[in-house]
C-alpha cells in the first residue's frame, strides 16, 4: 500500500514544528543562563544576507501550512512575519499546528495528481501534488528547520543533531 498524502504532509510538518518548539525552549533556557536578552537571539542570523531565526520560523510554518493549502484547497491562515520574541515564535506555531489539526486524511490523500503552482523568485512553475511535495515544500521545510539549528548553533546554544531529529516513537 503506497503511503499516503495526509502521512507525507501532516505528521512530518507536525514532527518539525515540535523541532522548532524545542528549539525555542532551549533558547529561552540559555539566554537566562547566559544573562542575554532573548531578542538578541530571535534576531540572530549567520551571514548580513540571510533572514534571521524569526525568518526562519517564519518560513517553517508558512511552508507546512501553504503546502497543505495547495494540496487541499483550503485556506491557511495568514501571519503578518513580525514576530520578535520568543513567544510570539511559540504562538505562531501553535496557530499553524492548529490549522494542521483541521486537515483529515480524507481532506488531502488523493491531492498527489492536484496541480499546484508556485512561483519561487518570480518563476512560475505547475507541477502535480506528490512532485511539488517531493521537491520543493519539504526540502524548503526541512531547509528552514536546519538554519534555524545552525542559527542556534552559531550563537553557542549546545543543539546538536539529536534535538534536530527529534524524538522516535
């Protein structure tokens, strides 16, 4: 039996927004530890050019719930991407796991054939459901994800691949 959409969309997105959670959490931990204002954290970024942490959030959740809003036709919420403390990081996470939590199997399986078009720096692109999936939501979730860990990283936070893989069971 092939896997699913709903198994493909939903629970991955859902795994790495508990990712992004943690990161948070261990954030907030060290600029106490450390004396540090958290801000200082959110607005970190690894080179003048990239977005900083509070970007890559940003793009974590528009990602997940973009992704499921091509693929199902239903609208996502919108976000004004302002935040600047960690707890609004937190609660635009919590928006997006919410609206994550409305969509069923029966809402997105069979959305693999769906045409779906984006147009990533202006290049207006039409693919089906499973390759637009495969090949661009994903890797730009999962790329999000990883700037945030090194983001974390570089600014001395003790993150390391476990917390990015998360927990198994």
């Amino acid at each position: 039996m092939p896997l699913s959409m709903y198994r493909l969309t939903i629970p991955v997105f859902q795994r790495g927004l508990v990712t992004m959670k943690t990161y948070l959490d261990k954030a907030e931990i060290y600029a106490k530890e450390k004396g540090i204002d958290s801000t200082t954290l959110v607005g970190a970024r690894l080179a003048p050019d990239m977005l900083p942490l509070s970007g890559q959030y940003q793009r974590v959740t528009d990602t997940a719930k973009l992704a499921v809003a091509r693929l199902t036709g239903i609208d996502a919420p919108r976000f004004e991407d302002n935040e600047t403390t960690i707890e609004q990081l937190r609660e635009r996470l919590a928006k997006t796991e919410a609206y994550l939590a409305t969509i069923t199997p029966e809402t997105i399986d069979g959305s693999n054939g769906r045409e779906v078009t984006i147009s990533p720096g202006g290049n207006k692109t039409v693919m089906r459901g499973d390759e637009y999936l495969a090949t661009y939501a994903l890797p730009n979730f999962y790329f999000h994800i990883a700037m945030a860990h090194a983001i974390l990283r570089n600014q001395g936070l003790p993150v390391g691949k476990m917390d990015y893989l998360g927990s198994f069971g």
